[in-house]
C-alpha cells in the first residue's frame, strides 16, 4: 500500500568535467533566456499555449468533436489565469523560468486552497474537451483530481466520453446514478471526478479505468467516443497540427503521450518515409531526454549531439548521437517486447477513427497515405511487415534474451 518513497541525500553532486560542463549550462541558460517561450512561460506557464494552439485546431473541444472554442481558449488563457486566480509563481530548484502557477479561488461555492494551478494539459482535459469554460471550475476540478491521486487527462477523457454516451442515450441516469451529464456543467464535472476518485456507485465503477475500459464495458457503440491508445486517453494536442503525434500516439508502448516525441509536421514536398524518419528522429531525442530526466521547457527541442555533449561533460563516459540513438532504439524495443508478452499485439498500434477522419480533412493527402505510415515506421525500426521487431534487429541491440519472447508471441 506504499504510494511513495521520499529520499534524501546529503552529498555533494560531483560532475567529471567542471569547465566544460559549466560551459554547456551557460550556452543552454543563454539560449533559455533569449527564447520568447521561455519568457511566455515565466510569465503565464504552459497556459500561455491556450489561445494560440484553440486557434490553430491543436487543442481539442467536446471529446475531439473538431471545433474551434476562441471563446473557451481565452477564458482558461494566461492572462485570465493571472487576472483571475494566480497568487504568485515558483518551479523547480534553480530554474530560470518558474513556470508553476499558485493559485486561490474564493468564488461562492468554489473554494479552491492555495495550491498548484491548471497546466495547459489541465486546461485542455477538464475545460475545452469538456466545453467547460468557466475558470474557477476548471481550478477546483484540478485540485480535486490532485487530493484523489487522479490524472487530469484521463480523468477529463474519460468524463468527456461518458458526457458523450449520456448525450447520445447509450448511458442512462441509471448508470449515472442520477448525475446529469452535460457539456459544459461544473457540478456535473466536480461531482464525477470526485465519484471517480472514491470508486463510487454504478458510475464510478464504470469510469475508474478510463474511457477504454469503460467503453468495452458498456458497449453499444460507445468505443467510438473513446479517445484512447491502448488504454491510454489522448493528450490535448492534435493530430491534424502536429502530424507527427498521430504516429507517436499510435506505436508508442504505452499509448497515446504527447512526452515523447511527434511534434512534427509533414512538408508538401514530404514523402511519408521521410516524414516517418524525422518523426523517428523526435521521438529518439524524447527517450533520450526523458531518460536523462531534462526539463522539456529547459531543453527546449533537443538533438542527440547536444544531448551527448552534456551527458559526456556531467558523467565522463563517451557519448555519441549513434550511441543515443541506438539507446533510444533499445529502449523502445525493451518496452514493445513487454507489452508482446503482456497480450498486446501490433494490432494495438491504431489510432481512434475520429482523429484519422480530422487528419484527412485538414490535409487530404492523408487518406491514402496514413495506411502507409505504420508500415513504414516499422521498416525504419528494423520490425518485419506484421509488426513485430526481427531477431537481427533485436541481436543488434543486444536483446538476444527476449527472442524467445517474440517468437513465442508470434
């Protein structure tokens, strides 16, 4: 029943190359403090993304219906955040941007600690997927889901999908036990998130897995209103903007997540295997920064040979772009053999209808393109045409030991 271990250490951090190493965190701190982002962060945190993304198609409205909400964006934006609710702003350890929000809400009967603020994600999750633009609402939503240990992307995917089931008469008031559903509706939202969290009642049994399960549960067509990748709720960016997260979502091994790469767009003049490379690319760098636990704000977009030389000035050993990227690689594989063994199968890497369909829309060319661009991210990984990594590709990464795993899947 451990939820957390907490440890402290009393040494002192010691790096193999001192000048050098300082010498790469002036360039990146440079490089922080010249960035307009770092300094739209520093001043509204991630929602300064809201009405720029809400204008662009990226963040989504009503379960991924594929409107644009203007209105919605601005009212859960940054500046409304600051005018509103903001009490001050912190962050991490000595980090020059200080993007996390304190807020307090004192609005009749949305009471809301001062505590940590919604992020975009948050804003996204429980505000405009919802079609829920009230502010104070969206704060005490987020308060509610942190003192529950709830994700706020899953928890706002999975409410939106039953919002949607409720509104198209698939999920009763039975079901609901007596809560009406509907866009937009705080109480409803707070009420839910809070059912959620104790497991209670009919409706809180169905949702405590999230969308997907509750929808193979309650059938009925209801899949189709599940946002989610192998159990895994969508991430408030679209898409039909980045193209690159469409094939991230799709074939990363734990699902739809907008941490590990795909912010990439697909050129006129691109073919698909070229995209797919770049794509490849952006996700190798995510592993790699993940892993090395950067800051995405901080590193910004980062390169393999940026990566190797801060690595290699912090630790001593020799790192290269190859060597990262053939880490990256093994990575992935490690954690696509799991889920072989766990009973997921290449079948799994799909993205839900809806967002093809809003890819196709926006951008023709993939109606007869996207089929092409699972198989090719599988060609440019070293897996065979059905999806699953061949024993060279596995020998090259020095995982001999799970070649029996993969046979025994096949």
């Amino acid at each position: 029943k451990i939820k957390a271990m907490v440890v402290r250490g009393s040494g002192k951090t010691e790096v193999a190359d001192p000048q050098g190493f300082g010498t790469l965190v002036k360039r990146q701190l440079d490089a922080i403090m010249s960035s307009p982002n770092a300094k739209a962060l520093s001043q509204h945190g991630s929602a300064h993304l809201t009405q720029m993304v809400m204008g662009m198609g990226d963040m989504p409205v009503r379960n991924w219906s594929g409107e644009i909400w203007q209105e919605g964006a601005d009212a859960l934006s940054g500046p409304a955040i600051v005018e509103k609710i903001l009490v001050k702003r912190t962050g991490c350890y000595a980090c020059p941007i200080r993007c996390k929000g304190i807020v307090h809400v004192d609005e009749g009967s949305i009471q809301v600690a001062e505590g940590p603020g919604p992020e975009y994600e948050t804003l996204g999750s429980l505000g405009t997927l919802l079609y829920h633009g009230n502010l104070a609402g969206v704060a005490k939503a987020n308060e509610l889901c942190n003192r529950l240990g709830l994700d706020t992307i899953s928890t706002g995917s999975t409410i939106a999908w039953a919002i949607e089931a409720f509104q198209s008469g698939v999920l009763g008031l039975s079901e609901t036990d007596g809560i009406n559903l509907d866009w937009g509706s705080t109480p409803a939202i707070l009420q839910t998130i809070e059912t959620i969290g104790l497991r209670r009642g009919s409706l809180g049994e169905l949702l405590c897995a999230g969308s997907g399960r509750a929808a193979q549960q309650l059938g009925h067509g209801s899949e189709a209103y599940a946002m989610q990748v192998k159990g895994l709720d969508l991430p408030m960016h679209s898409p039909r903007v980045f193209h690159g997260l469409g094939l991230a979502y799709a074939v990363l091994p734990n699902g739809a997540s907008h941490t590990l790469g795909g912010f990439t767009t697909r050129g006129s003049e691109d073919s698909v295997e070229h995209w797919v490379e770049a794509t490849l690319v952006s996700m190798r760098c995510a592993v790699v920064n993940s892993s090395a636990i950067f800051c995405n704000y901080t590193m910004g977009r980062p390169v393999l040979q940026n990566l190797a030389e801060i690595l290699a000035s912090a630790t001593g050993e020799s790192f290269t772009d190859q060597k990262l990227q053939a880490f990256a690689d093994r990575v992935y594989l490690l954690r696509y053999v799991f889920n072989l063994r766990a009973g997921l199968r290449p079948t799994a890497n799909v993205l839900p209808t809806r967002v093809v369909d809003q890819m196709q829309e926006r951008d023709p060319r993939w109606a007869a393109d996207w089929p092409r661009v699972i198989p090719a991210f599988y060609k440019a990984l070293g897996f065979d045409p059905q999806g699953y990594p061949t024993e060279t590709t596995l020998r090259a990464a020095g995982l001999e030991d799970v070649i029996a795993t993969v046979r025994q899947v096949r």
